[in-house]
C-alpha cells in the first residue's frame, strides 16, 4: 500500500508545481507578449486534459508490490 500512497503524493505534488509554472507563464505571455486569455485558456484545458490522461494510464498500469 505504501508505493500507491508514494504514487498519489508524487503526483499530486507535481500537478501543484506544473499548475504554479502554468498559471506564471499564461500571466507573462499575455501581459509581456499580448495574447489573448481565450486562446491560453484552451491550451491549458487542452494540457490538462492530457496530463489526467497520462497520470490515469500511470495510476491504472502500475504493480503494487
């Protein structure tokens, strides 16, 4: 049960930091480099979207031992 707990606070801690980088970059591209916040936000739905995927694959395929 150990490494399954060690999977979830491992991911939960790089979803943290990868929402910390997202949401800082976003604010420098629009402010500095003047896109708009619609075309942001869909990427970063877009990013979201696969990064659930992935950790799901990960969650669902790996071997407790």
């Amino acid at each position: 049960m150990k490494p399954f707990f060690h999977v979830i606070i491992i991911s939960a801690l790089a979803l943290g930091s990868a929402a910390t980088v997202a949401y800082v970059t976003a604010h420098l591209t629009h402010t500095v480099l003047g896109f708009p916040r619609s075309v942001l936000r869909e990427q970063a739905l877009m990013s979201a979207a696969l990064m659930a995927g992935l950790l799901a694959v990960e969650m669902l395929t790996s071997k407790e031992r």
